[in-house]
C-alpha cells in the first residue's frame, strides 16, 4: 500500500472517471451527428472523421462548434416520442376494449411498433399490452 498513496489513487480514479465521461460525451456526438437531418452526407463524414481521427479535439470542436443544436435536436427526439404515444393512447382509448381478436392483434402490432421505434419504453409496452390482451 505504500507504493501508491492515497493521493494516487485518487487522481487515477479522476482521469478514470474523466475518461468515461468523455466516451459518452463522443457517443452522444456521434449519434448527433447521425441524427441531423440538415446536415449533408460530406458534412457527417468530415465531422465522424474529424471524431475518430482526433478524438479529443473533435469532440471539443464539435460541441463547441454544434452544440446548441445538439440540445435542439434531443428536445425535437424527445417531442416526436411524445407525441407518437400520446397518439397511440388516443387511438387506443377511441378504439375501444371489445375489438375482437383482429382488433387486438392490430393494437399488439402497432405497440411493438412504437417500441422498436423508441416512442415508448418496455415498462409502457407491457403496460399497454395487458390493456389491449384483457
């Protein structure tokens, strides 16, 4: 325990710990990157490869350079999400319960479909599948 003090061991921890939050923070550049619909197919490329080749500075440059719209297009994710489900609710709650066996397996389709796309979590999934079942 003498050959690494307290001190060490806290500052290995700290650039561990720096280390994982800069790996979600370039995970989080990618899939925005991926995400921007204005952005061109050359515009993605250089910035993936500005990313890949130069970690650490592309990244910064990135958030620097994008990051406003970064937070524009999560909040845009988030209300598409929003409002899928809340569309499907409507049309669920419209529906009705006595739909028969062809009713219900419409409703199972489009719930799994909405889960594939992100819109709604597997909590909500079950949920709305043991509505729809009973």
């Amino acid at each position: 325990m003498d050959d690494y003090p307290l001190l060490n061991l806290f500052w290995t921890m700290l650039w561990f710990f720096l280390w994982i939050m800069w790996l979600f923070l370039l995970f989080k550049v990618i899939t925005d990157i991926f995400r921007d619909h204005e952005l061109s197919g050359w515009g993605k490329a250089g910035w993936l490869i500005l990313c890949i080749l130069l970690p650490y500075l592309g990244v910064l440059i990135y958030v620097i350079a994008r990051g406003k719209g970064m937070g524009k297009r999560d909040l845009k994710q988030a209300q598409e999400s929003e409002a899928a489900f809340q569309d499907y609710i409507r049309k669920t709650a419209g529906s009705g319960a006595g739909g028969g066996t062809g009713g219900s397996a419409d409703e199972l389709a489009r719930l799994a479909e909405l889960k594939d796309k992100g819109a709604i979590t597997d909590e909500e999934f079950e949920k709305a599948k043991a509505k729809v079942l009973s």
